[in-house]
C-alpha cells in the first residue's frame, strides 16, 4: 500500500480508501452485511487504513456494519464519517447543519459506531443556511470535549472552503472526481496549493461504471439511485461505457484492470492525497488495493485526455 502524511494531522492514510456507502444497504443494490464485513478485514490485510462513512448512509446502517467489523481494530485505523444530512421515519432526507443537529448527529454516530472519538468529522453537505462561521465554532467545541480529533468538509466551494479555513481548522476536503466528471479540479487546486487543505475524492469508478463490469444493456434495481445518476442517462452512460472499454485496453498493457488504471490515473494527480472507493466484498477489496505500486506511461495519461476531449458531454 502506499501511504500519504495527511498535513495538520498526526495521521499517515492510504492512498486508496474504503468507501462504505454500499454496505449502507441502500441506494446501491442488495449487499449482504457478512460480505461487508468481510470486505472491511480484507482492506485492512491489504494495508487500507482509511474507511470514510456517514449518518445518512443507509440511514445509520453503514456505521453500525463498520464498528461492528473493525472491532477492536479501530485504534489502527482512521474512521472518517459525516454529518449534514438528516432523515425522518419515512427516509425522506434533509440537509440540516445546526448546531443542534450537529450534537445530535455527532452522539449518534459514536453510538453506531462503538467509538469514544472519531478521527475525521467531515460536513457531507451545506444546508445553504446555517452560517460556516456557527458550523465551524459549534464542531470546535465538540472537539475540545474529546468528540473528534479533525475536521473534514465535503462538496464546498472555493468561498465556502475559504470560510471555513479561516481559524485554520480544516484538516480535509472531499469532492467528486473522475475521468469524465472533472469539474472539482479547480477547486481541487485550490485546496491543495492555495490554502494547503488534504484533498480526497469519490465516485473514482463512476459508481462502478468504469470498472467495465456493465454494457450499454445494464439494468439497475428498483430502489438503486443510479437509476437517477447523471452517468446512467442518457448519452453520458453509452460514453461512459465507451471510455471503460477504453480503459480496459490500456489496463491490458500493465496487467491491470480497468478499475486499477482510472484509480491510478487519479492517484497520479498531484493535488490528491486519497481516492475513496466504494466497496461491496472481499474481491473488490483486494482489486482497488493492488491499484497502486505503478504508474502510468506519460503517453497513456495523454490517451486518456485525449478521449476525454473527443467524447466530452
């Protein structure tokens, strides 16, 4: 595994990080909670140190899967969930980043996942009211009473980032990025070189797109919100399945798989510290783990780009 400093922190991560919103349970196809955990202790055998969660996925069931698999293991690990989102009986979602939802939200995930303190306490989303500066004061309280060690934010802007930079607290910032969704990378940019912000990043795969794993044919469950994701409609999903195909070649001449040659080529990124892959089970844990050790020919990475410029949507 290779392994990064995350700056402002006293902790070393992986390069490849274990996403856990599948085994949520909702939202992306059936998954069994067995699997799950067998695929949390397969990424730690193979060096993975670093599992990003929150509340809102599978409304609690994701954190509760993750505590119970890392178990006594926690301590070696950095856990990284998030607040921002609220949900009622019903599972209807809201964005809610009072301080009050924050304390309420902050306990419960502790709660789920059997854990004194968490490492990394990200903002999943800005409720587009709560001021940053009420954001920012109520989570430093929480970590002055040994509630969390860093703060994280997720899916801001160059001006929200700014904000919450102010008093010098934020550890990480998390946005999308892949090779046909490259709109985060000015922003991206400026976390990392302006205000000197850990940058991770999500939706590596496309939500599986890119692993070449579907074709043009590929048909999603009822309550999957692919069904609704800008890359499954229209023209962007045929392109997409184009560009893995694409990737597929390009894998064939390191003995790699399409899915460790995007999650390369994003690793490769300069201003990128950790890639976040969602994983379902033990084969996709060692695959995504095996991503690194490599790198891409310059004429490849210029390949890539090039497609991107001839197919772009």
């Amino acid at each position: 595994m290779e392994y990064k400093k995350l700056d402002h922190t006293s902790f070393l991560i992986s390069r490849i990080g274990f996403g856990c919103w599948a085994i949520g349970g909702h939202g992306y196809g059936k998954v069994d909670d067995s699997e799950s955990e067998k695929s949390i202790k397969k990424a730690l055998d193979c060096g993975i140190n670093f599992f990003d969660t929150a509340d809102v996925y599978g409304f609690g069931h994701s954190e509760k899967v993750l505590g119970k698999a890392l178990g006594s293991r926690k301590n070696e690990v950095i856990v990284a969930t998030k607040f921002g989102v609220a949900w009622d009986k019903k599972g209807k979602t809201h964005k809610d980043c009072s301080p009050k939802q924050i304390v309420r939200a902050l306990e419960d995930s502790l709660r789920r996942l059997k854990m004194d303190c968490i490492p990394l306490y990200q903002i999943h989303w800005h409720d587009g009211k709560t001021p940053i500066d009420d954001i920012m004061n109520t989570l430093l309280k929480c970590r002055e009473a040994g509630k969390l060690r860093y703060v994280g934010c997720c899916n801001f802007s160059k001006e929200m980032l700014k904000r919450a930079r102010r008093n010098d607290e934020i550890a990480t910032f998390q946005c999308l990025f892949n090779i046909a969704d490259r709109e985060n990378e000015d922003v991206m940019k400026y976390a990392s070189k302006d205000l000197g912000v850990n940058v991770l990043v999500y939706s590596v795969l496309g939500r599986g797109v890119f692993s070449a794993k579907y074709d043009n044919n590929a048909i999603f469950g009822l309550n999957d919100t692919r069904n609704k994701d800008k890359e499954f409609i229209g023209a962007r999903f045929p392109r997409n399945i184009f560009y893995a195909s694409k990737l597929k070649e390009i894998g064939k001449r390191y003995g790699k798989t399409p899915a460790q040659t995007v999650i390369r080529w994003v690793l490769e990124n300069p201003f990128i510290t950790c890639a976040i892959i969602g994983i379902k089970n033990e084969s996709q844990a060692f695959e995504n783990a095996n991503s690194v050790g490599w790198f891409l020919k310059q004429e490849d990475k210029d390949l890539i780009d090039s497609l991107l410029k001839e197919g772009s949507i």
